[in-house]
C-alpha cells in the first residue's frame, strides 16, 4: 500500500468511527467558473480526476472515493477575473504524491502534454510544483522531502524560522528531471535544492504582485 492510500485507509477509518470533538477533515474545493469545459478537462489531465456529476449548473469530480474533490460552479452572472493576481482569496490548493518519483512522472507526463508548471519551489519540508488552471487558479503538485508527516511538521514547527527564505528555492523542474534521471534520490535532489541549485534560468512567476522594492525577498531565485 502507497504512502498516499495508508493516509486514505486511515482517514476513511476515522470517519466510520464516533469521535466526540473530532476535528473534521479536508473534503473538497469548490471554484466558481466561466470555463467548465475547459476546466474539466485540464482537472481531468492534471488531478486524474473523474466526473462523477455534470450538469449546465456545475461539475463535480474526483480522483479518489470520495464523492467528489472539486466542484465547478457554473452558475450565469460569473465573469473572469483578468486581475485576480492583485486580489485577495485563493492562492492555491494541493495535492500530494507518496514520493518523488510520482510527482517527477507527472511532471514529465504533463509536459508531454505541453502543461507547464509556473513556479516549482523546494519549500523545505515538501518539492512543490504550480500549475495554473484555465481560470489561473493555482493547483499545487508535492511529495514530502521527508517522506513522512510527522517529521515534516516538526521540521516546519522548529526549523523553518531559522532559514534565510521562508518560502523555499525556486527550482527549474526540468534540471530536478534530469538529476534524477542521472540516478539522484530525492535526499540529494531535496539538498541541492534548497541551497539554490536548481533554481531556474528566468524568475518563475507565482501569481502574485510584483513584490515592492526594500522589502526582504521570501524566495530563493
Ligand atoms: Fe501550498
């Protein structure tokens, strides 16, 4: 059993029991829409997702078993946003891969398929790649550096404030591609990542404002 379907099988264990005061779990994100079909099918390239329900109001999709993971609400009197980077909300949701090697596949796969990530980043506890929607929603790709969520939090817990960037390095997915297929572990690829060794040739672009000038940067570019 995967990383990824042990975190299943446990999460779907703690629904079926009774737990007074239990926390509730992540279930789905739901994005309002111009751009159904379109949107559709990109989820459906880049999450593997599913249409479990389709109607002129909405979608609703998954990849797992649960009912649905996103919903595309459709609804009439939407318009894009052409400035939603300079707006408040949403940054991005994630989804995360048992390890490297699925993240780097996917990578490689939806490259193929001339779908690009914007920015991809070593944020230190996990490798992470963005990728904008149609709608430019950005939906992160990672697998834990680690390997292991409990080490993980408590890395970010009691060490993250100690680093100079605290949002990571930027890193060129295709030089972390070619790393591993050189025989690279993640370990190693983790390591020379966040120390700037992957970062790539033009700054990535994260969807957000331009950051204003005197203002400590976040990122390692
Ligand atoms: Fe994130």
């Amino acid at each position: 059993m995967s990383t990824t379907e042990h975190r299943q099988a446990a999460a779907h264990a703690r629904l079926g029991q009774s737990q007074p005061n239990a926390a509730p779990l992540f279930h789905h994100v739901n994005l309002k829409t111009t751009r159904k079909a379109e949107m559709i099918e990109w989820y459906q390239r880049v999450l593997e997702m599913d249409v479990v329900f389709d109607h002129p109001a909405g979608a609703w999709l998954t990849n797992d078993s649960a009912n649905h993971r996103i919903a595309l609400l459709a609804l009439p009197g939407l318009r894009p946003d052409p400035d939603r980077r300079f707006h408040d909300g949403m940054h991005h949701f994630a989804f995360e891969f048992g390890t490297f090697e699925e993240l780097n596949s996917k990578y490689l796969r939806l490259l193929d398929e001339r779908i690009e990530p914007s920015v991809c980043m070593d944020h230190g506890m996990t490798l992470s790649y963005y990728y904008a929607d149609p709608d430019f929603n950005f939906v992160e790709l990672q697998c834990d550096v680690f390997g292991d969520w409990d080490k993980s939090q408590d890395w970010m817990r009691n060490r993250l404030a100690e680093m100079e960037f605290v949002v990571g390095a930027a890193v060129d997915p295709a030089k972390v591609a070619h790393a591993a297929a050189g025989g690279m572990g993640i370990e190693a690829i983790h390591a020379k990542a966040y120390e700037g060794g992957f970062t790539p040739e033009t700054p990535p672009d994260l969807g957000t404002p331009p950051p204003p000038p005197g203002v400590p940067p976040i990122l390692r570019v």
